[in-house]
C-alpha cells in the first residue's frame, strides 16, 4: 500500500497539471498548480471520509475493536502526507512568482524558508502526523484496537473537498456566485461538526459504552489521550476561527455590492 501512495499521489498531481495546462490554456502556473494540489487533497479527503466511516461504523467496541483497513489506509496515506508539504510549496511558488515578488524568481533555500514562514502550522500539522500519528498507528498501538477513533479522524477530512471548491471557485472567478455561498456554509459546518465537534462525540461514545458520565471520560483516559487530543483540536479550531473570519468578509464585500457602495469602500471592507 505504501508503494501504491507513493505512485497515486505524485501521478494524480502531475497528471491534473497535465490536463489543465491543455484545457485552460489562459491560466497561468499558479493557477494550474494551486488547483491540482486542491484536487489531489480533495482525492485524498474522500477516500479517508470512505474508509474512517467504514471503520468507525463496523467498530463495536471503541477501544478493542480493530479493523484491517485502518493499517493499509494509514500505509497509503503516508506518501501523500509527505508529497502534500511539496505541492503546497509549490503552490505558494508559483503564486508569490505570478506576484512579482523578487525573491521568487527561482527556486532556493530562501523561498523554502519563506514558505514555512507563510504557512507555518500546516506543515507542523503534516510532519507531525508522518512522524507522530503514523507510528504511533502502525507499530505502537499493536494489539490495543481503538480503530473507531482512528476512524473518525479519517472522517474529520470531510470537510475539505468544500475548502478546496471554494478556492477553485475563486480560480474560475465565480467567488461571488451563489454557488461560492453554499459552498461556503457547507465548509463551515462540515468543518465545525467533522474537526471540532468529533471530539466531544467521540468521548461521548466512550461514556455511552462503559456508563460512566461524559464530564468524568477525561479521568478514565491516559493523560497523554487527552494531551492528544488537544494538540489535534487547538489548530482545528484556529482554522475555524480563519474560516469564519474569511466568511465574513465575503459578507460584508457582497453587501457592499448589493447596496452599490464605491469600489474604495469595498476594498476597505475587505481590508485586515
């Protein structure tokens, strides 16, 4: 499995770049780019949405339970989770370069700096779970089940095909279409319910199975559980927070050109 990711991932980048250079011969890099890492992150998040479900759903004991899926998904993933960091940086290259930034007229060490500087907590989350999560499922859990809750972390990738949709909107220009908002509203709340509101289910769960009281689930788990959990759950909820945020200008920019407001009060509302 884990030579089968290493093949997918990088040929499902390099074939959409492919493709979209052929059909959209007026895009430039950055826009061919950006869009095949967004459709090779959405591939990804569907079939992790596939397979979390299918685990989770068969799992009836959440501790002990174990599934032969979980072990060759995490296999599969591995590649991709590490091919990812590469996309997005070039996807970050190509879109500074189109910018005409000076120090992105070729590739270094100092653009690579720059990317990590950019996006700092995405590639902490992404090494992390290569050198963290991966293991730890793989070889330090042996025996010990608990492939419902790996299951819902597969799951919490639903929401990201949405994200991804709207930043291909964007590429289209249809970032003020009707279809921009729903997608929008669909992003929100599948992230919400999928990476924030997963945790407290899956305690909740717990608490149904051995009948203990939801608010005492925390002192029945390892400390490093709960640790765990809050490492994963901190950048889910900033992201949110930058989701909402990002929701609101498109609100307010949106009202601005309903009520006919001049395009400086427009860029003022879209302003920081």
């Amino acid at each position: 499995m884990f030579a089968f990711g290493t093949a997918f991932f990088p040929g499902l980048f390099l074939i959409s770049r492919k493709v979209l250079q052929s059909y959209f011969k007026s895009w430039n890099d950055a826009d061919v780019v950006v869009v095949s890492q967004r459709l090779m992150s959405s591939t990804y998040a569907i079939l992790a949405t596939i397979v979390g479900f299918v685990v989770a759903t068969a799992s009836s004991d959440v501790m002990s339970e174990t599934h032969r899926l979980t072990n060759d998904f995490v296999w599969f993933a591995a590649p991709y989770k590490a091919f990812d960091i590469y996309a997005m940086y070039l996807s970050n290259y190509h879109c500074q370069k189109v910018k005409g930034h000076d120090a992105y007229r070729e590739h270094s060490l100092h653009t690579v700096w720059l990317f990590l500087l950019r996006h700092p907590l995405l590639v902490v989350h992404h090494i992390a779970l290569l050198t963290v999560f991966t293991p730890v499922t793989l070889f330090l859990r042996t025996g010990l089940g608990g492939d419902f809750f790996i299951g819902c972390f597969f799951m919490a990738e639903f929401s990201t095909p949405f994200v991804s949709l709207g930043q291909v909107l964007i590429q289209f220009g249809l970032e003020d279409s009707w279809l921009h908002t729903v997608n929008g509203v669909m992003a929100l709340l599948s992230f919400f319910i999928c990476r924030i509101l997963v945790f407290p289910y899956m305690y909740w769960v717990y608490s149904q199975q051995y009948l203990i009281p939801f608010h005492e689930v925390p002192f029945h788990l390892y400390l490093h559980c709960n640790l765990a959990n809050l490492s994963i759950l901190a950048p889910q909820i900033y992201w949110f927070a930058l989701l909402c945020r990002k929701a609101y200008r498109l609100y307010l920019r949106q009202t601005a050109r309903s009520k006919g407001q001049p395009a400086h009060e427009k860029n003022a509302s879209k302003s920081d």
